[in-house]
C-alpha cells in the first residue's frame, strides 16, 4: 500500500493529562493516533538543541535516543515542526532559534494549557 502523502491527511495534536496525542486522519476516513510523553519530547528537544550545529534526522533521534521510544520521537519532532520551532531541509531539521529548547517547552506548555481551557 503506498504511504499517504502530506496533502492526503490531517493532524491534530492535543495534550491530555501530560500525556501529547497525535490524531491523523486520512483522506480516506482511516484514522491513527501515536502518542509522547512530556519527558519523551523534552528529551528530543534536549536532543536537537544540543546537535544544533549539524541539524538532526528522524534516524538520529531513534538511533541515538534509546530510551525514547521511537514512535514518541517522531511525535514530538512531527509537533516541533507543525509549531515552526525546527526548520527543515534536505531531510535534516535545525532548530529556528537560538532559544530553542526554550521555545519547544513553551509550544508545550501552550497546547496543554489550551486543552485545558477546551476541557
């Protein structure tokens, strides 16, 4: 089965009780959910702060990462670039500030508080 474009899905992040939600619906109507602690995804942005220098990849976080899982790892990266916090090119994500560990918290802390408002 070929995979689904970009264009051919939505995705909705919500954060429930420290706990983010990735939904992604395809054009189709299938649906999927995936999942991140808040742990998980400090531990990415840690991640990508510190390798500023050289950007990272997916492959890096799930090599280097071994006690995230990798499905968390992709989550978070996946939010990190939905919120503008990492630039990526040729594959390789940079971070968009030289705050950015600041700014991947702070995009954290502002979905959560905004489900908390909707709850």
């Amino acid at each position: 089965m070929p995979r689904a474009r970009r264009a051919d899905r939505q995705c909705e992040f919500r954060i429930v009780d420290g706990v983010m939600y990735r939904t992604v619906v395809l054009t189709d109507g299938r649906s999927y959910r995936h999942t991140c602690t808040f742990e998980s995804f400090a531990d990415v942005a840690r991640f990508i702060d510190d390798n500023a220098a050289k950007g990272v990849t997916t492959t890096d976080l799930w090599d280097d990462l071994e006690e995230t899982p990798c499905t968390q790892a992709t989550v978070a990266l996946e939010f990190l670039k939905d919120r503008g916090c990492v630039n990526v090119e040729r594959r390789r994500c940079w971070p968009a500030s030289d705050s950015f560990f600041e700014d991947a918290l702070c995009e954290w802390h502002s979905l959560a508080y905004q489900g908390e408002m909707e709850a």
